[in-house]
C-alpha cells in the first residue's frame, strides 16, 4: 500500500470520526436545550419564593412566640396524662 493510498484511507477514519462527533454534540446540545425548557417550565417565580419565605418566617417567629406557652401547655397535659394513669392504676388495685 502507497501513503497516498494510507494517507487517503486516514482522511476517510477522520471524517467519520468528525461527524460521529459532530452528531454528539448536537444530541448534547439538544437534551441541554430541552433540560433548560423544563427547568425554565418549573422554576418558581420570585414573587412567589419571596411569599413563601416570608410565610415560612412568620411561622417561625409565631412559633417562638409562643413557645413558653407551647411548653406549659405540653407540661401541663404531660403531668395531667401521667396524673390519669397513675389513678387508673391505683383503682385497678383497689378493686383486686
């Protein structure tokens, strides 16, 4: 075989190599162009996570608020739930 002959044989390795390439990145490009439509499709509106921060902040701040009262409240109904119990023990052994 002559290098012409070799030479002409690596050009044709090459452009195929080239549009197989070519083809992968149009393919890449395309499933990113369609990743983005999605996305944009999806994406939350700024007024819209702004409203939602600021309904999350307010739960919050309302939570600590009244987080004293939350407390006692638990306190108060755990005591009372242990109360219950520790008297419904006490007339099962009285009625043995």
């Amino acid at each position: 075989m002559n290098d012409n002959q070799k030479d002409h044989d690596l050009l044709i390795e090459l452009r195929a190599d080239v549009r197989n390439l070519c083809i992968e990145v149009k393919e890449l490009k395309d499933n990113i162009v369609s990743r983005i439509d999605y996305l944009e499709k999806e994406k939350m509106e700024k007024e819209e996570a702004t409203a939602l921060y600021n309904d999350h902040e307010d739960r919050i701040r309302n939570i600590e608020r009244n987080k004293p009262a939350v407390l006692t409240g638990s306190i108060a109904g755990g005591t009372a739930g242990a109360g219950a119990i520790i008297y419904a023990i006490v007339e099962i052994i009285r009625n043995l």
